[in-house]
C-alpha cells in the first residue's frame, strides 16, 4: 500500500471505530429502555452487542496504530428517536448495522490485493455484521414469515 492509501485505510479504519462507539452508546441505551415480558432475554442480547461493539471498534483501533495512525477519539452520530417499541430498536439497529457493514466494504474495496491484514480483517467483520444483520432481520418477522424484512 502506497501512503495516500495507508492514510485513507486508517480514515475508514477511525470511521469504523467511531460507528462501533456509537453503537456501544446506542445499544447500551436501548437495553435500558426494553419493558415487558421478553425484557430479560432482550437485554442480555443487546447487552452483548455492546460489548461485541466494544470489542470491535478496539480491533479497528489496534489496526490503525498498526498502520501508524491515531486512534479517532469521535463518537458516530446518534440520534434518539424517542422510539422504544422493541420493533423499533430493532429497526434502528438494523440500519445503524447497515452502515457498520457499509464502511467495511470501502475498507475491503481499498485494501483488496494490498493487505492480507486489513482484507481478512475486513472479510471477517463483514461476515460477523451480515450474521448480526440476519439475526435482527429474523426478529422482526412474524413467527412462520420465512420471508426476509425490508426495512
């Protein structure tokens, strides 16, 4: 990798970081506000996607200072719907979800053929998000809808 795409890799890598941060706010958020009969369930998951975030917006730290650059210190953008029907958490996550997978696509379309570490890097949380992606996606169907949601 040339230094002009080193530089953009560790932008996409802070974007990622900033995403996963948000998420971590966001999900921790979410897993106070469920109430019902399902709240325990719901909150241990999105408990654990907080911490998945966590973990996640560290990796994409560790690889940009790798690569020699400063970890961002930014937060993604959040926004409170006010919402916090469990159908509506799940939407929300599902498009803050799309734009985590967005951003490791642009780092694998970078790196493709220039970096085994950042290109399997970027496939495996590629992987992880669209896992993560499905998981909510079948949340919001209605027992016995073997048809995908769309948002």
């Amino acid at each position: 990798m040339n230094n002009e795409e080193k530089k953009k890799a560790i932008e996409i890598l802070n974007e990622i970081m900033e995403l996963e941060l948000a998420g971590v706010v966001r999900y921790t958020h979410y897993s106070l506000m469920v109430y019902g009969y399902n709240r325990i369930p719901i909150v241990s998951w999105l408990k654990g996607v907080a911490s998945e975030g966590l973990a996640h917006a560290h990796k994409a730290g560790e690889l940009a200072t790798m690569m020699g650059g400063h970890p961002s210190l930014k937060i993604g953008k959040l926004l409170e719907t006010e919402k916090h029907d469990i159908g509506d958490i799940l939407r929300e996550s599902l498009e803050h979800e799309k734009l985590s997978v967005e951003s490791y696509y642009k780092l694998l379309e970078l790196v493709q053929g220039k970096s085994i570490t950042l290109e399997e890097y970027a496939r495996e949380m590629i992987y992880a998000e669209e896992l993560h992606q499905d998981e909510v996606n079948k949340m919001l169907r209605k027992p016995g809808d073997l048809s995908p949601f769309e948002s």
